[in-house]
C-alpha cells in the first residue's frame, strides 16, 4: 500500500516596481509549505546568496578562553555535583567528556555534557570521537539516573545543543544540554499526538511511510549510515535549512548501541563539514525521542541539525523575528530540494 504521505504547499506571488532594475515591474515567488504530518507551515523566501563568507572567529575564541569554566583547568573546580543519592561520585566522565549538573537548569533533572577538554572544535571537522563521547556520556547518565519521579508520568530522555552565538550559546566550549523530563516541549509532543492518530488510522508507523516517501522521490533524500537514514524535511525548520536522521525501530537514545551512535556521529561529521562549505558556523541539534520505555511502533528517534545564522553580521541581527516567535510561523531562504542536492554532493558513505 502506498505511502498516505501528502505533500502540500501554497505559491504565492507579490509584484513591485524594483528600484535595482530601473523601477520596472518585477514579480517574486514565495512558498508556503505544511509539515505532512503536523500541518505546521513554513515559509520559503527569496533573499539569500548562494554561499556567505565564513567569519573569521580568531578573535571571539580567544577572547572566550580568559575564563571558561569547562576549560580542563577550572573544570572540576568551578562545577557542580550531583547528591551521592542521586548520582554515585556526583560527575561522569567518559572519554573526553564529562557530565554534571546544570547551575541553571530547565528541568527536574538538567545536566550539561562537556563534549570535549578543547575549548573551540570548527564545525567543518567537528571530531567524531568528541561526538561520540558527548552522546555517549548522556546515554550512560539516562541509564544511571534515579527513575523513582517517573513513577505514574511519562519521562523523555533530551538531548540538545546550542552551537556557537547565533545557535543561542553563550558559551563557546561545545557542551550538550542533557534533559530527563516530562514536558518534552510543545514541538515533539505535537509530534508524537499526531504519530499516535497516524497509527491509528493507517496501522502504520509515520517516520517509516515518510522514509519510503523521501526514498522514492529522492528530491530531499540524503543518504543512510549505519542505522540513520538521512534526509531533509519538506517544510524546513531553520531559515538556512535542516536535515534530520531517523533511527527505524528505536525509539529513544538508550536504544542505540555503541556502533549505531559511532556511525550517526559519522555521519553528523560528514553533514557539517557540507554546511561549512557554504559559509555556515553554528547550529542547532536535538534528538527528538519517545518516552522512555516506549515500544517504537508509534514514534522512531529522530536527530535535527539546523544551521543559524546572524542575517547581518554586521550588527549580529539573528535569524528569528516576530515571525517565528509570535506568529510562530518558520520561514526559510533556501528550498529543501536544494539543502538536499548539497548535502547529497558532500556525502561521503
């Protein structure tokens, strides 16, 4: 049976006499498109170039390590600890990572993950290993942490990262944000309402019938490694674009084995060295996963990247406005169909 996916999007058109052609009457295209499964819409405009000049951050790095908490040198001394009750040593460590409490949590249970003891990691050779040990660590701290709260609610294992100043992080040392909640944020558990309907309607698991939809018309589809099947959404996230990676048959981060999260990191590597390539340096990632517990029938663990920017370097005006904070509608400069055809010519699996 085919896939019920509908892939829906509204042309608009605006006309104007445009100064930077002698006033003559131009006409511009813009797009709006709806998320297949949240109806969620997104807008696509016209007014990015092709690739941005890279900044150079020499100066902002080195002016971020006078003082860095997460720097090997302050770490173990200006951080906080878990209770012994709670967490047996009150840190993790793992590889080159380590784990402890957030001193300004959003949760219950808040933590950070240092990915790595080296201050700045570019994003166009973001080190496997550092991704893999900052993953890693999380996984380890979910499998450790005292679930007695989560006795009669449903709790989701988080984790996300800011990075870089235009992806909202004040500080330039990597470090992920590693949550165990039971609010996951409205975007997910929207997400997870409307798989839950899918399912109940078409028997079906929706992440698996959107796979062989993106597999069977390739216009945004990236590729697959290991267990993450790569592709770029229909209705964009990001304005400079996003790519996501689904895990099939896993349903949260404690389902990955060690080779699965080596391979994504692989993988995540490969996607940001393309982004760079085209002048970006900072972005946004989250896994987006089931309760924990949860059978995978419903929903697959899924992991977004979305490049930011600042729209004006010159002032550091960002990416987001009105638009997506009060109207909350997403808008985007460049079509997905060709976030894909860039991220396809840097795939190297």
């Amino acid at each position: 049976m085919a896939a019920p996916i509908q892939y829906r999007k509204d042309k608009k058109r605006t006309e104007f006499l445009d100064p930077r052609n002698e006033y003559k009457l131009s006409e511009v295209e813009t797009e709006i498109r709806y998320d297949p499964l949240t109806s969620t819409s997104s807008r696509i405009c016209h007014f990015s170039r092709d690739k941005m000049d890279p900044p150079d951050l020499t100066e902002m790095v080195e002016a971020s390590t006078g003082f860095c908490p997460f720097c090997p040198e302050h770490i173990d001394t200006v951080t906080p600890k878990y209770p012994e009750s709670f967490l047996e040593g009150g840190r993790l460590s793992l590889g080159d990572a380590k784990l402890f409490p957030n001193l300004f949590p959003y949760d219950d249970v808040s933590a950070l993950a240092i990915i790595s003891s080296q201050h700045y990691l570019p994003m166009d050779d973001m080190p496997v290993q550092a991704l893999v040990d900052g993953i890693s660590i999380a996984q380890e701290f979910f499998l450790k942490k005292d679930n007695s709260q989560a006795l009669g609610k449903k709790f989701y294992s988080m984790v996300t990262w800011n990075y870089m100043p235009p992806a909202g992080s004040s500080l330039i040392h990597p470090h992920l944000q590693v949550l165990h909640t039971s609010n996951p944020g409205n975007a997910l558990r929207r997400e997870i309402e409307a798989e839950s309907c899918y399912y109940e309607e078409h028997q079906r698991n929706y992440m698996e019938d959107l796979i062989k939809s993106e597999q069977s018309s390739g216009e945004r589809w990236v590729g697959t490694h290991g267990a993450a099947q790569w592709f770029v959404p229909f209705s964009p996230t990001g304005i400079i674009g996003d790519v996501i990676a689904a895990f099939p048959g896993k349903a949260t981060l404690a389902d990955l084995s060690a080779d699965d999260i080596r391979e994504f990191a692989e993988g995540m590597n490969n996607i940001l060295k393309t982004f760079s390539e085209y002048g970006l340096w900072s972005f946004n990632f989250g896994f987006f996963p089931a309760a924990d517990g949860s059978d995978p029938k419903e929903h697959w663990l899924y992991a977004r990247i979305v490049p930011r920017i600042f729209v004006n370097p010159m002032t550091n005006a960002g990416d987001a406005s009105y638009m997506q904070f009060l109207i909350e509608e997403r808008v985007a400069m460049v079509y997905p169909e060709v976030t894909a055809e860039r991220l396809r010519a840097g795939w190297k699996f």
